[in-house]
C-alpha cells in the first residue's frame, strides 16, 4: 500500500520567520491503521519516518532536534492534529537540553486537536536545563470528549562547572486542555531555583532535584483507576515524594519527585503501560533510541 504524505521543508526560519523551528503534522486513519496525511518541518525541527510497534494501527513518530540544544531567544512550534478514530504516539529522539540563555529564554509553543475517538501519546524523553538556562513551555490542547490524551514530562538538571546542581534560572510548563470546547484543565509549573537552592526558591521540591509529571484525559478515568495507579506507583517511587489528583473531565495527573531520571521514566512508564494494557491491550512500551 502506498501513503501520501504532504511533506514540506525550508531552510531556517523559512516562512514562519519568528520560529527557530516549526513541526507541523496531521494524522487520519486508513485502511486500518494511523497515517500522516500531512507532514511539515522547517528550520531547527525534523521529524523521522513513521514506526508501527505492534499490529494495532498506532503510528509512531519521532521528533529530533538537529541543532542539539535550544539556545537563548530560540522559539519552536509544534502543531499535532489527530483525526476522529487516528492513533498517534510521539516522542524524541533524545533529551531535550537547554543551554545558557543570558539575553532571552528559549521556548517552545505545542498545539494538539484531538477528534473524536482520537488518541495522542506525548512521551518525549527528558527535559535538561543547564547552568543560567531559562525555558518556557505553553501546551494547549483542543479535544473531543471522547478522545483521549496522555502527556509525561521529566525535568532534570544538568550539569555545571562548579559540580552543583539545580543552577538553572527558570522552567515554565503551561498546559491548557479544552475539552468538547470548554476550558477544562489549566496546569501551571514554574520552578525558579534562583541561586540554586531548591529549598530557598522552590520549596514544593525539598531536596529534590528531578520532577516527573503525567496529565492523562480520557473518559474511562475513575476514581477506581487512580487508587490502583497509586499502588502500583508508590513502591517504585522509593525515597522520593508522589502525588496523584483526580481531575476533571474526567482525567488525573501526577507528579513525582526524585533524585534521578532514572526513577521517574520507570514510574511513568509503569502508568503508560497500565494504561495500554488496559484500555488496548497493547505490550509494554519500549521507546529505547539507543
């Protein structure tokens, strides 16, 4: 079977000439499983052929950042469009890093539509912000209420000359779900170490240094289904602090704190396969790029 996809690219900053980078990508279903009808990327943004890990139609796709790093003043947009019954995971190919920003921070702006029976997994790997970096993120979200919608974010810190951690300046996370055309779920994060004591400047992190969070929208989410995520979770978050709210929507979110990355991508995975399991009875999730 041949797909069409339209697939467009210009050199940077192109025809969007405030953006650094811009993704744009459109996904349908035929024929039984999930496709790009239509595909865009221009400047600092690229995204890689599509994987199909299991026989359940889910089209995965895998965002790369050829530059290496989001620097000062740099801003990206993101634009995902899944349509009524598609089926879209999406992640990257490797961390996120943003480096020093002295003169401007870097940001990046991801606008979702969801249509009806649609289902989008943002699964990207980590956020990393070194010394003196400071990072905005808006995420807004148009659903229909029968969609549904699985977000995971892990912020780390990088590292620095002088050894310390927690030096970076400022990380902003937006995320606005709208859902059947209502505003349902605004999901503020800032964490400003300031002088690099998470104490001092961010008290809700104690002695933590890694925060994990996941934002899950979907009509079948229950009361029920939060308490068994959070005896499945606790045991994983050993030494560290969890949290799971039920919102609604109906949805949840949660958020994890720890002094590693590599606590916080076991816990979330857990709750990304429970999920699959569940609601489509699909394997474990195995996103390893290396």
């Amino acid at each position: 079977m041949v797909e069409l996809v339209e697939t467009r690219t210009v050199g940077r900053l192109g025809t969007h000439g405030q953006w650094a980078g811009t993704l744009s990508l459109d996904i349908d279903r035929r024929d039984g499983r999930s496709i790009a009808v239509k595909q865009f990327h221009d400047g600092a943004l690229r995204i890689l052929r599509p994987h199909y890990l299991d026989e359940s139609g889910q089209v995965c796709y895998v965002i790369i950042n050829p530059g290496g790093a989001y620097l000062g003043g740099d801003k990206y947009l993101i634009e995902v469009s899944v349509a009524d019954g598609a089926d879209l995971l999406l992640t990257t190919q490797s961390a996120t890093k943003v480096y020093r920003t002295p003169n401007d921070r870097a940001e990046q702006h991801i606008d979702v539509h969801l249509g009806a029976g649609a289902r989008l997994e943002l699964l990207p790997d980590p956020l990393i912000a070194y010394r003196e970096a400071s990072y905005g993120q808006v995420t807004t979200v148009d659903m229909d209420p029968s969609a549904s919608l699985v977000m995971a974010e892990v912020v780390t810190p990088g590292w620095s000359p002088d050894g310390e951690l927690f030096r970076y300046d400022e990380i902003r996370m937006r995320n606005e779900i709208s859902i059947g055309g209502r505003l349902t779920v605004l999901d503020n994060l800032l964490i400003r170490p300031g002088t690099g004591s998470p104490v001092d400047s961010s008290a809700f992190m104690a002695e933590y240094t890694h925060l994990g969070s996941l934002l899950v929208m979907d009509a079948r989410v229950d009361g029920a289904l939060v308490d068994e995520l959070h005896a499945l979770l606790a045991p994983k978050n050993d030494g560290g602090q969890l949290g799971i709210t039920l919102l609604d929507g109906p949805g949840f979110a949660v958020r994890a704190l720890s002094h590693s990355t590599e606590s916080l991508n076991e816990l979330l995975a857990a709750a990304v396969d429970l999920l699959r399991a569940r609601w489509y009875g699909q394997e474990p999730l195995n996103l390893r790029k290396y």
